[in-house]
C-alpha cells in the first residue's frame, strides 16, 4: 500500500485518508496518470471507464474522488440514436431500499424526438404516474438502453405531486421534477419533490437541445403537475421555470436513473 494517496489533487498521507472514513482495503493510489484499484484501471475521465466500474465506485461511495458533476459519458440506445448522460450529482437520491443512490445520471440535452406528456388534456388529479409518457419512460425507453447500463440501474424512490399532495413512486428511469432542476418554489405545484440538483445552478445549465445537442434549444417536460390544471410544468427553451403546457403538447424529452447503493 502506498504511503500517500492523491485526492482532488492533493497528495495526502494515508493515515489522514483513513481518519476521513476511507477504509484500507478501499485506498486509490495514482500510478502514470491512471487511478488504480484493486488490480483494476479506473480513469479519472468518466466516459474511458466501464458501467461496471462506474457502478462499483458509486457503490463505495468514492465516484466523487474520481468524478464531478457535469462530467459526461455517452451511451447508444437500441434505436440507435446516441445520447450522452451528465453526472447530476452524488449521493442525492433515495433508492428503493432507503439506501443513497451513489451517482444520478441525466441528459446533457434533449433526445432526438419530442412527445407528448399524455394523449389528451384530462388530469385525473392522479399526477405523473397515470400519463401516457410516464409508462413509455419506464417501459419502453428502459428497454431500449444498452444492456450494460440497464445491469447497473438500481430502482428509485421518486416523489411526483398528484394535484397538491405528494406521493411517491418506484422507478429505473424518470423525468425530473420541477424542484430537482429549479431552487425557486412556484405557487402552481408544490416544491418538495426531490431537492435541486448541483448541476443546475443557472438559467443556461437548465438550456437543452433537441437531438443531443446538435438541434434547436427546445422546452422540456417535467414530472410536476400543475395544481389548478391539466397542465404539467415545464422548463423553457432559455432556461427559465413557472411556465406549463397542456400535457397533449409536444415537448422535449430529458430523462434521468440512478447507479450504486451506497448504503
């Protein structure tokens, strides 16, 4: 075992790394520019590492020591339109289990196709989960991920508002919430639905463009329903929050899951 370890580019002797939490059997050691693990290469760029590595990382609670947010990594669907995924933060969501999920992962920009929330412009008051998108992100764009980011993907908690209470709801894959991408509360659906993101800190890291970044900046579908409508909220083109469409308009699709339990 090295007698020092480097952390964010400090180098910093082991004693002092162990007292932080870092069990021994857990220490990283920089060898040539390349992170070393247990036998195993792990780069410090996100996108030359395996999901299987990525997810092990996550799970030890460590993919911030070798990560940060906003850091990218692509993935091709099985339609074969390819998306890249941005770090949203670590440590942020609840697993299933009640345990912390180690990484959330989200669109860098929009996919390829908009669509609609639901079919027609009937809220039944029962929020997110009775929408026609709602079983299309869960089931049919599940499917089409790549097989080795689909091992990866641990089950969430996410919480959704239906009319002015909230609920939860246990999924692999989600849009966000209104709160998660945006820090002001509106008075047109309630706020607590996941807390903000550390990647969105601005109206420009809120900006996304349709066809994973080479179209037009576009507005995109959140989970949040409005309180007093059949509407549901939506972040616009420039970035800005508190507008909402009916949910038979057509809107950009970001989508976002969760890999490693950290405990």
């Amino acid at each position: 075992m090295p007698n020092t370890m480097r952390i964010n580019g400090n180098v910093l002797p082991i004693s002092e790394v162990l007292y932080a939490g870092l069990p021994a059997n857990k220490v990283h050691h920089v060898d040539g520019g390349v992170w070393l693990r247990s036998g195993e290469d792990v780069s410090p760029v996100l996108s030359e590492n395996s999901w299987q590595t990525i997810s092990r990382l996550a799970s030890e609670g460590l993919a911030s020591h070798y990560w940060n947010v906003g850091d990218e990594i692509d993935i091709t669907l099985m339609t074969g339109e390819v998306l890249t995924l941005q770090i949203y933060g670590f440590g942020h969501d609840t697993l299933a289990n009640d345990n912390i999920a180690g990484i959330t992962f989200g669109l860098k920009n929009l996919m390829a196709n908009s669509m609609r929330m639901n079919s027609d412009t009937v809220n039944t008051g029962g929020g997110w989960v009775t929408f026609d998108a709602f079983s299309w992100i869960t089931t049919e764009l599940y499917d089409q991920l790549p097989l080795d980011v689909k091992e990866v993907i641990l089950p969430a908690k996410k919480l959704y508002n239906a009319s002015n209470s909230i609920e939860s709801v246990i999924v692999n894959v989600f849009h966000f919430s209104r709160s998660e991408v945006h820090p002001n509360p509106s008075s047109n659906t309630p706020h607590n639905q996941g807390g903000l993101y550390p990647i969105f800190i601005d109206n420009a890291s809120r900006i996304k463009h349709m066809a994973n970044g080479s179209g037009a900046a576009r507005w995109w579908w959140t989970r949040s329903t409005h309180i007093n409508g059949n509407n549901m909220m939506i972040m616009l083109a420039t970035g800005a929050a508190d507008a909402n469409n009916m949910t038979s308009s057509v809107g950009g699709i970001c989508f976002g899951f969760c890999v490693g339990d950290a405990g």
